[in-house]
C-alpha cells in the first residue's frame, strides 16, 4: 500500500466511523475492490484503523472516562460502570470466538465471497437500523411502553452481545448497540452516549488482538501510522457534523443500498 492510499483509507475510517453503516465494512469493500488488497489483510486494516478513532472517543470523552475510572477502581459503580463491565464481559464473550471464525473465513476465501458477506451484513444491518427507528416509536404511540431512565443489567447484557456481533464487517456496531438499546426503551440520547462509551474498551481489545498482526507485515509500519493519524483527525473535525447529519438521514436505506451492490459484484465475480 502507499501513503496516499492509506491517507484515502483513514479518510474514509474518519468519516464512516461515525455512522452507522459499517465502518470496517464498508473500508473492507473499499480495500478489496478498489486498493486490490487480499481479504485477511483488508479485514486487520480494517480493525487497525480503529486505533485512530478510539483515540478521538479518548479525546471526546476524556472527562467523563477520567471519572469512570476512578469509579471503576474504587469499586464504586453505578449504572455506567455496571453498564460498562457487563457489556464488555458479553461482547468478549461473543466477539472473540466470531472475531477468530471470520479471520479464518477472511484468509480461506477469495474477494468475491468476502464482498457476499459483507453485502448480506450490510442488508442486515438495514433492516435492524430500520427497525429500531420505527418499532419505539409504535409502543410508545399505542402506551405500550415508555423510555427508560437507566438502563439496566439486561440492557448492558442485550448491548454486549450486539456489540459483539458487529465483529463481523458490514454489521454496523453503532448501529446495533443504538438499535439495541432503542428497542429496549433506553433514551435516545442515553443510547447513543452509552454505544460510544462501551466502544472504548471493545476497540481496544480488537487492536489488542490485531495489533501483532500488523506488525508481521513486510511494508514499513509509518504506512498504517499514515491511515490511523489520518482517521484521528478526520474523527476529530468530522464527529460534531456526523452527529447532526445521522439526526437527519435514513441510513438503513445506504445499509441495504451498498449492501445490495456488494451483492451483486460477488455473484458477478463468480459469474465471470
């Protein structure tokens, strides 16, 4: 890979990080098809880029972990730090095994195959997204259910496993924590700060794993320095905006969108 095509890919991280549609996904379709890179490779570059969005997430929240912390340390938890452990807990508990069976998959299978998996995630990434915006809205119109002021062990549990799911490329994590959390009858705005928070330690041990990877790799190691800076300051600049513009668009429609074209390409690919 070049640095210009690394500064690309850290720009694409930067901004598709923030909403939800896949990040890992939609860089590994963009790595595969376009930069040409085999699919085992894609999917670690993928998860590597990571580090320069948690680092915008450590910058954006560094106020509220540095209390957290402290809580967690003292054994003084309450409904974040709870939410917090038992989330991780169930995301590791789901995530590691996935994580291991679709790096396998990624080494074992040609980029058509890979492009039908993501393409199929991304659809089913729609239709959850499309989902939790609508079925809330439903119960709470007909009095069947209200919106929760803390959420709970279930809730944190529910959030773990789906953040866990989301290992796999095209399963929007964002997506499936908010819309998880939503279906539950957490608050928007709890929902969404809850997803970023229990990101922080999930990324974390994603590039726990990832990293050795990486670093066995023959070209030089300031070429994903280049992507991961690059998808630092891109998160940085672009968060504030991402968050107005995913108040406003319909993502589950760009999920089953992109989904179907990575669909089509791979049975194109077998075709041909």
């Amino acid at each position: 890979m070049e640095y210009y095509q690394a500064i690309i890919i850290g720009l694409f991280q930067g901004i598709t990080e923030w909403l939800p549609i896949s990040s890992s996904g939609q860089t590994m379709l963009f790595l595969i098809n376009l930069l040409k890179i085999p699919p085992e490779q894609a999917y670690s570059y993928s998860l590597l880029l990571h580090l320069g969005t948690l680092m915008a997430l450590f910058f954006k929240f560094r106020y509220e972990l540095s209390k957290i912390l402290l809580k967690l340390v003292l054994f003084r938890w309450e409904e974040e730090e709870k939410f917090l452990f038992y989330s991780t807990l169930f995301t590791g508990i789901v995530g590691l095994p996935l994580y291991k069976t679709f790096k396998l998959v990624a080494s074992s299978f040609n980029g058509e195959a890979i492009n039908g998996i993501i393409g199929i995630a991304l659809i089913l990434t729609g239709i959850i997204l499309k989902k939790s915006r609508e079925a809330p809205l439903e119960k709470l119109e007909k009095g069947l259910k209200s919106e929760k002021e803390e959420a709970t062990i279930f809730d944190s549990i529910i959030a773990g496993v789906a953040q866990g799911i989301a290992v796999i490329p095209g399963i929007s994590r964002s997506g499936m924590t908010v819309g998880s959390l939503l279906l539950l009858g957490v608050k928007q705005e709890k929902a969404i700060r809850l997803s970023f928070l229990m990101a922080i330690p999930a990324i974390t041990g994603a590039l726990f794993l990832e990293l050795p990877e990486v670093s066995r790799t023959s070209e030089p190691l300031t070429i994903p320095l280049a992507a991961v800076i690059t998808a630092f300051v891109v998160s940085i600049l672009m968060i504030e905006v991402m968050f107005r513009l995913a108040k406003r668009l319909d993502f589950s429609k760009f999920c089953i969108f992109f989904g179907f074209i990575a669909l089509i390409a791979s049975l194109l690919g077998v075709l041909i």
